[in-house]
C-alpha cells in the first residue's frame, strides 16, 4: 500500500532523493505538505508558475500537451 503522508523517510524510498544524505532529506522535511485532488482535477496548467515539486504518493496523473503545440524555451 502507498504512503498517505510525505516525510524525509518516504522520500529517502524515491529513487530522485536516494542520493540525498539523512541530514539533507531532514532539511527538506518541513517544507513537504500532502494535498488530495479529486479526479479530474487540474493541479497545474501550461503557463503557471512552478514553484512546487510534486510526488504522486496514490493513484495517477496525465500530463498533457495539445497537438502541435511547442513549449516556450
């Protein structure tokens, strides 16, 4: 069963965090919510600032991008 809770435990379990050291992991701890989306929700749209880094803890995401579309470099 998937962790519900983010903490620097789970995140040590993810292989984009593995390398990180104990010490580190506890430095990004306070900064880490958990938020629950209901299906079908946006949780960013193209264009918006990102300022979050998100861990999909349960369930599944769908990234999409329309046809022909090129993203602004």
């Amino acid at each position: 069963m998937p962790p519900t809770e983010l903490d620097a435990r789970t995140l040590f379990e993810l292989p984009l965090f593995a390398g990180l050291s104990a010490a580190e992991l506890a430095g990004i701890e306070p900064n880490l919510a958990t938020e629950d989306y209901a299906t079908g929700t946006y949780v960013f749209r193209r264009g918006d600032h990102g300022d979050a880094l998100y861990v999909v803890l349960a369930g599944q995401v769908a990234l999409e991008n329309p046809v022909g579309s090129r993203p602004e470099i």
